[in-house]
C-alpha cells in the first residue's frame, strides 16, 4: 500500500461527519429546552415569593400620597382609593388569574411586565432596560476579567505547585477568597477612593458631566467604573485561581501527564495539550456557576458604589414593595445569568469531545 | 555483547520528611539486546519504581538515591541514564527509550484525537507532519489497528484498542528498548495473547529490546526470553524463562512457580504470609520470615545476586558454599 492510499483511507467518512454534526445539534437543542424551562420556572418562583412578603403595596403607595398632600383621609376614601390602584394594576382578581395574566402579558405583549407601582405610569420594562447596561457592563466585564485571569494564574500556580512562590500565591488567594465582597469595595472605598483618592468611589462618573461621546466623558465613565470592578475581579479572580490550581494538580497526577512526559515532548506542549486543556473543561463549568452565584454580590457593588443598575433598581423597589419592578429585576438578571451559563454550556462541547455523546 | 541496559547498583525510594524509604534497593541487571526480559513479582515488591526509574519519570515523592544505568545505542553512543538531564532525556525518549505505561487505559489524553497524541512527539523529534502521519499509520498496521482510528478520540475505543494505540506510539520511532509496565493486566485473556502475540513480532521486526514488568508469571512464560524475579526491592533470582520455571533456586521463585495451577487434581501450593512493605523490609535476607528454608545466617546476612550456573544468578544463602556449610 502506498503512502497515498492509505492517507485517503484514514479520512473520516461522510457519513461519520454527518453523524457528529447531529450530536452536536442535538446537544444543542436539549440545552436550548433546558433554558426555557428554567426561564419559565424562575418567573414563577419570582411571581409567587414577592406576594408573600409582608407589607402591602398599595398601603405603602398610599402613605406616601398621604404624605405628599399632607392631609388624611377617612376610611372610605382610603379605600375607594386602593381599590382603584388595585383595579389599576390588576390586582383585582385572584392570585392563580393574575399568575396566567402575566405569564401572557409577559410572551404573547412582547414582553409586557407591567407598569411600575411607583413610577407609574412607567413601564417596569423600561426601567430595567434603562439600567441593564450598567450591571452587565460591570458584572459581566470584571467575571470575565477575573475569569481569565484567575485561570492563567491557576494553571500557573499548579503547574509550579512545589515552588515558594507558588505556596505564597495560594495562602493570599485563600484570603481574598474568604472576605466578603462587601469589604473589599469598602476598603477600596475607603482607601483608594477617600484616604489615598486615587480615583474616584462613588457614582457611575463625574456629577457635572452629561452622558455623550466625548473623551472627557468616556474617560469619567472608565476611571469610576475601575474600583466597583476590581472589588467583583478581586474576590471571584481569587476563586478561579484556587479552583484552576486544584485542577491542575489533579490533572498533573493523571497518567496521561506521566505518558506525555514519557513521549519526550516539551514542558510547553505538556502544559498546553495535556494539562491546561483538561484542567479548562471543569473550569469552564465553573465559570458558569460562579456567573450565578456571584450576581447578588454585584447588586451590593452597585449600591456601595451608588450606580444606577439593576441592584440599585430592586433595593429601591423593594422599600416600596414594587412587585412588578422587582419581578422584572428578577427576570432579567436570571436571563443574563441563563444566556450566559447556556453559552458556556455550548461551547463545553468544543472542548471535551466526551460530552457530545453522553450529555 | 555488551548489555544493551547496564543497571548498577540502583536504589529509589520516597523521600520523607527526613528520610528516604527505600523501595528499590541495590538492583543490578543486564538487559541484553534483542530480549524480551520479564519482571515478576509481587505487588509492591518495586517492579514499576525499577521501570519509572529506569525511563527517569520517577516524580517527588519518588527519588533516584544512586546507581548508574548505561544505555549502549548500536552507533557506539552511549549515556548514563541517570545523569541526563531533563532536555537530553527528551532527546532520548521515543527514539531510543519508550514506555508503555501501567494503567494504559487512562495514558491517553481525552481531549486529543489519537493522530495528535501519536505525532506530536515525533514531529517534536524532527519528522515533518506528512513523515509523522505515515509513521503513526505504519505503527497501528503493527499492532493490527486501521489508520482510521487516528481519527478517533480515546474514549471511542475499546480497552484493547487503546493499549494497542499506546503500544503503537511507544514503537513509531523504533526505539532501542521499551519498558512495558503491567502491559495486559486490565485485559481479557483473549485481548491479552493476541497483544503479547504482537508485542513479540514488534520484537522480530523492528530488533527492539523490550522490559516487561508483570505480577503474571504466565505472562512470561508465554513471551519472555529471561526472568528477574523481584521480592521487597532485590532482585531474588534472573535466568532463562526455562532455566527458572524448570528448576527454580531461590526459595522464593520455587514459591512462585509452585503456585502456578499446573495438572488438574494437584493441590497449589501457595506462600504463607505477605510481602513486606518499604516501611518495614526484613534484615538479613528480605525473604527470610516467610522462607520455609530459613536458618540463623539469612536472619544476619543480606545475600548477594552470585551466578549459580550458566546464566543464572540468584540471592541466597542456600547456594552460598561456605555459608550454607555453617549452617
């Protein structure tokens, strides 16, 4: 057999291609189901906790009108007034008729979450649209951020596992793991923005500037935006370094490292193709977990750092018992949090070749 | 002819945290050129240290404590294993010294096709991609594998299939010796003859020397030219697979062969107790409280590997004239 032909007989098939093609197809659609599902089922844990709060929003949306006009009413006013609000926003009918009146609303009424109680006649939609921006502007850029720098720092440390520098990084990373998130933007608050005012700690840029394209403000935007994102990259980078070190260790003592060295190939093509690859599959997961669990976190960020995003939206709507506000908060930030995880999702595939057969 | 593998006097251990606990102790062997040698032993008895120390993968807590281990290459050029360093180990692995790994089943990367795991090294040696290719697919002709599984991940594959690809790597640049560990410990029986059965013709065809390590003393019998029987990091006994399985010499090796089911209805005699760990290895002779031939020397004295016939040597105190007239 001559070198050709035997080449020719190595390609995959066409058939083979095909075959490949739809796992990865039908990967991709039993994912996208998942999504809807939990989407859906998020709404509806969101729909029914909020009415369980104590505290009644059209009491509270009263008090302030009372207080407004500074007068009292008597009793029947006060409630020919309720009633009417209640009509307003729906609250009229049974909770099980409500539950069916949103969900509708929300798909078939191009996403129609209804008015804000406190901003009426405001679309909660707008308002959320409004703030979006800069919870994903700041969440998503400094997971990221961390992300990656965590991972390269992780593999690194792993790969030097034995080294005293190595040691060093993993006592520090342990510590800034453990501290709250809270009072890490606080002592930057504290420090960098008041004592040392390095750059600035509060609000989203500098109070006499108007938002527009222009250097002056771009550059305001970017100097504010460095604090509330190093707090985020400072405690979740300490997370991805320590579960990126672990990975490498245990991949380190996996036989195919011992193979790989056995081959002679080069600690560079070691650490590439042979550690770092494996060690990326659970830290990609991981990421998608973190995303999750570390959006809280960035909602405290935000009112610490007084921006005008999602977290400072819902404590405001939660003072007022806004539940159309906060179910709209709710829902976006599980969107964001769900998009992002299904896009990790997805590209897990492309990183481990086993996972497009069992998944 | 000189040894193709001259081992002297090599001991490995695990470093402690101030000591070292030795696991390998000593060990001198010739590996012949050409020869299929068996390994044999028990678990722990330190079979897979000799090979890990041997390749020099051995990693901390495993140390290389002393000894010197002359690889003598065709062209004249020869290197003292233990003195290499990292980069001209590399240089040396794959074309000249490879492994074929214990627990072959996880030695391949799950994330890389076969073709990459199997010509990265060599183009790493200097073969252009083309060259690596029709290597890799001349090797997995050797081991009976079609070129299409370069196109395969590992899990895709059969035990057998993946300890044939890694069988098929370890050959591709035709090294001088291989050291196979456990080889075909996690395989069926049929699995297992017909690897040994291809282990032997990679053997004729290519002129590779090959070190087999295995608790299977039918395994060597099937495809071993000689044996070391090791117990507790000594060599006890080395010989010709006949010259060993027809008249065993050292007490331990006349256990072992004793062992083996032979006729049908004739009780197999086993060894009593258990061998000992590196933690607490036996003075004297490391045989000796489980030797039913045992007499006041073996508990004082360690005994030396000494030729007893025609290539044989053994380490006991039985065949040691003087010694022996003592007791």
């Amino acid at each position: 057999m001559t070198a050709n032909s035997s080449s020719r007989a190595a390609e995959p098939s066409e058939d083979q291609q095909q075959a490949g093609r739809r796992e990865v197809f039908q990967y991709a659609l039993r994912r996208f189901g998942v999504y809807l599902f939990t989407l859906w089922a998020a709404i509806t844990v969101a729909f029914f906790i909020f009415r369980l709060v104590p505290g009644d929003p059209m009491n509270i949306l009263l008090g302030n009108l009372t207080r407004a006009e500074g007068r009292q009413r008597d009793a029947e006013a006060a409630e020919a007034i309720i009633a009417h609000y209640r009509q307003i926003f729906g609250m009229d009918e049974p909770l099980p008729l409500q539950y069916v009146n949103y969900l509708r609303k929300a798909v078939l009424g191009g996403l129609d979450l209804g008015p804000s109680f406190v901003e009426y006649p405001a679309q909660t939609k707008d308002l959320v649209f409004r703030r979006m921006p800069w919870t994903i502007g700041i969440f998503t850029t400094s997971v990221l951020l961390a992300w990656i720098v965590g991972t390269g720092l992780g593999a690194l440390i792993g790969w030097l596992q034995r080294s005293r520098l190595s040691k060093l990084a993993v006592v520090i990373s342990t510590l800034l793991q453990i501290t709250p998130v809270y009072l890490v933007a606080l002592g930057l608050i504290i420090y960098v923005g008041y004592t040392w005012r390095i750059l600035p700690a509060g609000g989203p840029y500098a109070r006499h500037l108007q938002p527009e394209w222009t250097w002056e403000f771009i550059s305001s935007l970017l100097t504010h935006a460095v604090l509330p994102m190093l707090s985020n990259m400072i405690v979740i980078g300490a997370g991805f370094t320590l579960g990126m070190r672990a990975l490498m260790i245990s991949v380190l003592g996996e036989d195919y490292l011992t193979f790989a060295r056995a081959k002679g190939l080069s600690p560079f093509t070691i650490l590439k193709d042979y550690a770092f690859r494996n060690a990326l599959i659970p830290q990609v997961t991981a990421l998608a977990i973190i995303v999750g669990a570390t959006l809280n976190g960035t909602f405290i960020i935000e009112v610490l750092f007084q921006l005008p995003g999602l977290g400072t939206l819902f404590v405001q709507a939660m003072g007022l018992r806004d539940f159309n506000t906060m179910q709209a908060v709710v829902l976006f930030s599980i969107f964001a949090v769900l998009t992002l995880t299904l896009v990790v999702d997805l590209a897990l595939p492309l990183l481990d070749p086993r996972i497009r057969r069992t998944a | 002819m000189p040894a193709l593998l001259e081992i002297r006097g090599l001991s490995a251990g695990l470093q402690g945290r101030r000591s070292v606990t030795q696991v390998v102790s000593n060990v001198d062997l010739d590996v012949r050129s050409g020869e299929i040698l068996g390994v044999v032993g028990e678990s722990g008895c330190g079979k897979s240290t000799l090979a890990t120390a041997i390749m020099r993968l051995l990693v901390p807590p495993q140390v290389l404590q002393s000894g010197s281990m002359t690889l003598r290459l065709n062209k004249g050029s020869s290197y003292d294993l233990v003195k290499l360093s990292e980069s001209e180990l590399r240089e040396l692995r794959w074309r000249h010294l490879s492994y074929i790994p214990q627990g072959s089943m996880n030695s391949l990367n799950p994330v890389l096709r076969v073709e990459r795991q199997m010509t990265d090294t060599l183009i790493q040696h200097g073969l252009s991609d083309k060259e690596a290719r029709s290597r890799a697919i001349a090797a997995l002709e050797l081991v009976n594998l079609e070129p299409k599984i370069l196109y395969s991940y590992p899990h895709e594959l059969s035990g057998g299939m993946r300890q044939r690809v890694i069988i098929a790597a370890a050959v591709s640049m035709r090294p001088a010796l291989i050291v196979a560990d456990e080889l075909t410990t996690a395989l069926d029986v049929v699995t297992q003859r017909q690897i040994l059965q291809e282990l032997i013709g990679i053997r004729d065809e290519l002129g590779a020397t090959i070190i087999l390590i295995t608790h299977d003393m039918g395994v060597v019998a099937q495809i071993a030219d000689r044996v070391a029987v090791m117990y507790a990091g000594k060599i006890a006994e080395l010989g010709t697979v006949n010259g060993i399985f027809e008249t065993p010499l050292h007490p331990y090796s006349q256990g072992l062969i004793g062992s083996i089911p032979r006729e049908s209805g004739q009780r197999v005699e086993g060894l009593l107790g258990e061998a000992p760990s590196p933690w607490n290895y036996p003075t004297g002779c490391r045989f000796h409280p489980r030797c039913p031939k045992v007499f006041a020397h073996c508990r004082a004295q360690t005994p030396a590997l000494q030729v007893q016939a025609s290539d044989r040597w053994a380490a006991c105190h039985l065949y040691d004239a003087e010694v022996a007239a003592d007791a």
